[in-house]
C-alpha cells in the first residue's frame, strides 16, 4: 500500500499547492472491510470543509483517469487533526515549542516513545526533544518511526 501512496503524492501534491493547501499525507488503509483511501490536508488556521470538497473535486477527476488503484476504495479528504503528524522535515521546525510524541523503530536509551517539546531539528538531522526532566535528547530522524503534535 506504501507504493500507492509514493505515487499519488506527487500527483496530488499540486493540486493542494494551487488551493493554497498543504499536502500533509496520505493513507490507504482497510477500515471496516473496505478500503479507504485518505488525503489530509492543512493550511494555516486550519482547514474547512470547503477546502476538503474543493480539493477532492479537483483530485477525483486525476484519481478517475489515472485509475491508480486496481479495486474499489473510498475517496477522503480531512483536516490531520490536533493531533497532526510530523511528515517532513519542516514540520519539525514549523511546530518548534509544540508538545509532541515520537515513537521509534528501536529503543534509544531504553526508550522506544518519547512525549516532549520540540526544539527542532539541529544541523544533523536529530530531533532535539526537551523530556519533563527538562532534558535535551537528541533523536535521529532515521530511527522516528511516527511523530505527531500531542495534547496536554
């Protein structure tokens, strides 16, 4: 399912660009027996639904000819939520100060999730993270498995 999503994102990407939207991700999972395939979408001060329906009536049309996906799935499109993922890189920067969790592929000190505020991404790539400790740990990108914005 990973290659469809590698495949739509630059095809979807700008038709976000030209509605002012950014492309967060995009999922294609089973939920309920059906296959779903869903773009999130995001601007700043966030999105509407009339951003969502503008979007997909632009994209369905693509998705329609293109016929990227050989059975029949559900389209949508939605806000990434609160609880945003951290996709790129700029997301690290752009959300600096915002309390987040990562998960890792594998343990680091111990550790395979870690809740904190981000200080983003120093000149190595690492995620720096300040713990409840009031502690700095660097975090390498490679080893993130999954980032998001969290709740107090």
């Amino acid at each position: 399912m990973s290659k469809i999503v590698e495949k739509l994102f630059p095809i979807a990407e700008p038709f976000a660009q030209s509605l002012g939207l950014e492309l967060v991700d995009i999922e294609f999972v089973k939920e309920g027996g059906q296959l779903v395939l869903r773009f999130l979408i995001d601007k700043e001060g966030g999105v509407t639904l009339d951003d969502c329906e503008a979007f997909s009536r632009l994209l369905d049309p693509e998705l329609d000819r293109l016929d990227p996906i050989d059975s029949s799935y559900l389209l949508q499109v939605s806000s990434p939520g609160i609880e945003r993922p951290l996709k790129k890189e700029s997301d690290y920067e752009r959300f600096r100060g915002k309390l987040v969790k990562v998960k890792l592929y594998k343990a680091l000190e111990g550790q395979k999730s870690y809740k904190g505020i981000l200080h983003g991404l120093d000149d190595k790539r690492q995620v720096l993270l300040e713990t409840k400790k009031q502690e700095i740990i660097q975090i390498p990108l490679e080893l993130v498995a999954k980032a998001h914005l969290a709740m107090d």
